[in-house]
C-alpha cells in the first residue's frame, strides 16, 4: 500500500524513443553518454522517462543478460524528483551507471546502495580554441594491440573486446618506438554531434616527451574533421589529465558521474 496516501513513482516506459531526442537535444554535450545509449547501442533495449510528455528525466536501460552479470543504465534528470522517477525502473541486482547531471546524484545515492562511485568532469573543445602542438608522428592504432591496452585501461575487467570494438569502429592514434605502441588515444563513442575520447596512456618510460599533446592533437584534428565536438571526461582525481586538458584549451562542462552499485528488492 502507499504510504501517506501519495503514490509511489513509477516509471514510464517509452515504446518511441523520438519523445525523448528534444529534451536530450538541448545540450548534446552533457548528455552525450545518454543519447549515445538511447540511439546507438542497440544492447540499451529499454527506455523510460518520468512523463510521457515533457520529461524531465530519461533513463535508458541494458537489462543483464544473465545473473552473473551486471545492469547498465545512464541517466539524465533536470529534476531531483523526476530521476528519483525513472530510477524506479533498475532492476534489482547490481547496475553499472552514468549519471550525465549532478542534481541527480542525491536520487541515485538514494536508490542505489553504491559500491564505487567516480565523479568525473565533463571537458568539450570548441574549434576556435585550439592550438595545435603536435610534434610527434601519429598512426592509427592495430587492434593486435587491444589486449595490452585493455590491461593497462581496467585491468580489474575482461574489457579487450570493448577495447578491441573501439579501435575497429573508432578514431585512434599511438606513437610507435621499435614498431610497438609506446602511447594511444582511442574513443568511447560518437553521436551526431560528438566525439568522447578515451583511453589516453603514455608507458611509463615514454612520459615527459610530449607524447599526451601530440596525441591529443591528432584525435581533435580528426574529430573537427567530421564536423563535431570534441569531449572527454577526467575524474576530479586526476590531476595530471586536468592539467594536460585545460592547457590544450578543453573547456568545463559539468560534473558527472560514472558508478556500480546494488538494487535491492
């Protein structure tokens, strides 16, 4: 029964996801992650929102496909009410997340019994603000080489075949000494109006040479290319990345989030 006499919110689900793309076509930057998984990653087989018109939040699910194996779902709420909505929609279990709007934090916190939570800035490059430094020769990346950059980007997770369907369906770049990849730059996903770069790694014995800015480079160069916006996320944390970013001339968007964490019943 309801408590209080108010009823307990309930998601709706969305047959037509073309109800959702001009609430989250307002600001495709922040909500890239979101438009990404809700029109591109066919494996995001469900999608609600708060209301069934006018939403102000969205939520787009990759249920498990096993019990062994976690939830996916990504966020957007411009209202803590409306996420605390739509959150009703995640399965019991474990989920992994994005959360693309900070006032939604609060509602998932809540939701969710979080495991690890990464806070994350939201960088964009705008055209006019980039200088190139390139000094270094850049070449695409072989996906011979998924494996050794899967173990050094998650060595906790079985990601070469994420990483390995990157390098395939992706911009890349790396820096070769002796014939090996020394350092790389890859992306995480592309909409109609942007490019999320990932994956940046200098070895250890190659850092100081420059080796970050010329990749960088060559990745904004490519992406400028095909007419769209730069992005990529760098946990607060990180102070190396922070540095190296706003010196290239990447601009703050937002904070956002990544996360797992368990629903329970």
């Amino acid at each position: 029964m309801p408590r209080s006499g108010f009823l307990e919110p309930v998601a709706v689900r969305l047959e037509d996801r073309e109800a959702a793309r001009s609430s989250l076509s307002i600001d495709p930057i922040r909500n890239a992650v979101v438009i990404h998984r809700m029109f591109h990653h066919p494996e995001f087989t469900l999608a609600f929102a708060d209301a069934p018109s006018g939403p102000k939040a969205l939520l787009v699910l990759k249920p498990a496909s096993s019990g062994s194996q976690p939830h996916q779902f990504a966020l957007h709420a411009v209202d803590e009410a409306a996420a605390a909505r739509v959150l009703s929609a995640v399965p019991t279990g474990v989920s992994i997340f994005h959360v693309a709007d900070e006032l939604a934090f609060p509602a998932v916190n809540r939701a969710i019994e979080v495991r690890w939570w990464g806070e994350a800035i939201l960088y964009r490059m705008e055209a006019a603000g980039f200088r190139d430094v390139q000094a270094h020769e850049v070449r695409p990346l072989d996906p011979k080489y998924a494996a050794k950059v899967a173990t050094l980007w998650a060595p906790d997770w079985p990601a070469e075949g994420y990483v390995r369907s990157r390098i395939e369906n992706g911009i890349t770049g790396a820096i070769y000494e002796d014939g090996e990849p020394v350092a790389w730059y890859l992306t995480h996903l592309e909409t109609e109006d942007v490019v999320m770069l990932g994956f940046l790694h200098v070895l250890a014995p190659c850092r100081g040479r420059g080796y970050a800015k010329s990749l960088s480079c060559s990745l904004l160069k490519q992406t400028f290319a095909r007419g769209k916006v730069p992005a990529c996320h760098v946990y607060t944390d990180n102070g190396p990345s922070i540095r190296l970013m706003e010196g290239l001339g990447f601009r703050r968007v937002c904070i956002q989030a990544w996360g797992d964490g368990l629903r329970r019943s």
